[in-house]
C-alpha cells in the first residue's frame, strides 16, 4: 500500500492550492479517502474525508466553505483544493484510507507572506 501526495508549496494568505494524492496496492474505489495534516509541534489532525462513491464529505469546522476534498477513482486518486488559505493551514498534508498502517511522505504547505 502506497499514498503518494503532491502539490504542496509556498503561498500567500488568501491564496489556493491544489493538492493530489495517487494510492496503489489496494481497490481504491472501495475505500473512503481522508486528508490530514500535521504542523510543527502539533499532533495530526483529520481535514477531510470523502466517500467511496464521492457523495459524502466531512470536513473539519476550521476549513469549512474553504477546502473541497474529491477523488478520480479511475486514477486511483484524491484531490484537496484549498482557497483562501491561512497561516494557520501552514502544515505537512497526507492522504489516508482507514485500516492501513502506512502513511506516505506527505507534501508541505506553507502559507506566509
């Protein structure tokens, strides 16, 4: 089981970002896809999750209205889209699917101006 993220980078307060996830090693389409990021000195908290058929989400109050989780199941991937950022979402942002020990490298997002 393999989660590869991408898309992470330097931006500033107000700005977006676009982070993708690609998954292997088990059926994608099956499984509910969570994102979760960690910042420094904090423990790792859960952002989004999203259904296997993508028609339920569930977000954290603190990125409500402002991040949208979605996934292409037929490349295996899941998709983050964060608008209006803010320092506070300065992070290292993974992927997840429940009941896997693995967690991949995670991509860092740094929103300062």
């Amino acid at each position: 089981v393999q989660f590869v993220e991408s898309g992470g980078g330097l931006v500033q307060p107000g700005g977006s970002l676009r982070l993708s996830c690609v998954a292997s090693g088990f059926t994608f389409s099956k499984y509910v896809m969570r994102w979760y990021r960690q910042a420094p000195g904090k423990e790792r908290e859960l952002v989004a999750g999203l259904s296997s058929d993508g028609d339920n989400t569930n977000y954290a109050d603190s990125v409500k209205g402002r991040f949208t989780i979605s996934r292409a199941n037929v490349k295996n991937t899941v998709y983050l889209q964060m608008n209006d950022l803010k320092p506070e979402d300065t992070a290292v942002y993974y992927c997840h699917a429940p009941g896997f020990i693995n967690w991949g490298q995670g991509t860092q997002v740094t929103v300062s101006s």
